[in-house]
C-alpha cells in the first residue's frame, strides 16, 4: 500500500514537468521535420509527454521500458558502461531511445530518410533537457502530512542518463626534504 502511495506521488511530481517537456518534444520536431514522433517516458513505462499522430503512446512508453531494460543489461554485460542510447532501423524508419536524466527517456520515431547524425545530435541535447525538467520535478517532492520528505527515488536506483562524477586517484602529500 505505502509503495503505491509513492508511486502515485512520484506520477503527480513526474506530471509537474509535463508542459515543459511536451514543449521541448514540440521544439525537437520543429528541428527534425523528418521525426515522425517523439515520447517522454519515465523508466518503468509511465507516458510523461508525446507529440505523436498515433494514439499508441502507452504500448510505446511500456515496449520503451523494456528495451531500456535490456539495452542496461547489454551494456553492463559487455563492459560498456552505462546505458546511453538505443537506434533500431526497420524497413519504414527509425526508432531511437535516449537516456534522459535519472529517471526517464526519450524515444523518437524518424523516416528512412533522415540523417542518423543529426538525428544523434539534436536529441542528444533534447534528453538532457528533458532528463533536467523531469529530476528536478522529482527532486521538489512534497512533505507527507507529518511534515517528511520521501526519498527521492523510493525503490529502486535512478537511470544511467548522466554518469556520476568521477572521484581522482587519492591525493597523496609530498614532502620535500627539509619541510616540517
């Protein structure tokens, strides 16, 4: 019950961001005419924002979910590092997936002819965008009714959309010969 609590309050802090993403997705198309539709998602599959003729946004984000999953799977397998993005190429287009933030994803459907650089290039930024519009969104979470702050990702460890900072090798003090 608690859990699905959360997760109802992570849905409304994740729906805060709608306008802004939706905006950004609208801005995305206007770049690349040859997009035929753009999906925000969160990683478990919930539909944040999309700008597609279709009505299939729902089967999207969930298929979305679990390519991600496997795209994880993929990359830690094989020593890649963290998950950044997904291109597949059927007969009619193209279907790219984009890391976006700690907990969401850019998924966006081109024709054949578009140019896979650009394409690379302008979501690239796009996800970014919209990975910052969606964490911060989670990160203003509301105090409960005893006046708490939930965790900021209840149940399970953020996305890989941006890698954590690097911590340097061990700072070592030299000494000179002849200093205290």
């Amino acid at each position: 019950m608690r859990r699905a609590l959360r997760m109802r309050a992570e849905r409304r802090q994740l729906m805060t961001a709608e306008a802004e993403v939706l905006g950004e997705l609208r801005r995305l198309r206007a770049r690349l005419p040859q997009l035929t539709g753009a999906l925000a998602a969160s990683a478990d599959g919930l539909v944040l924002a999309h700008d597609t003729v279709d009505g299939e946004a729902e089967s999207v984000a969930a298929l979305t979910a679990a390519a991600l999953g496997v795209g994880q799977r993929l990359t830690d397998s094989t020593g890649q590092g963290r998950f950044r993005e997904l291109l597949v190429r059927g007969e009619s287009g193209y279907v790219a997936t984009y890391a976006a933030g700690g907990s969401a994803v850019l998924t966006l459907l081109a024709e054949p002819r578009i140019n896979v650089g650009r394409l690379h290039l302008e979501a690239r930024r796009s996800s970014a965008r919209i990975g910052e519009l969606v964490d911060g969104a989670l990160e203003r979470r509301e105090p409960n009714r005893l006046g708490q702050l939930p965790p900021p990702y209840p149940g399970r460890p953020p996305l890989p959309g941006k890698p954590p900072p690097a911590a340097g090798p061990p700072v070592r003090e030299v000494r000179r010969p002849g200093s205290p």
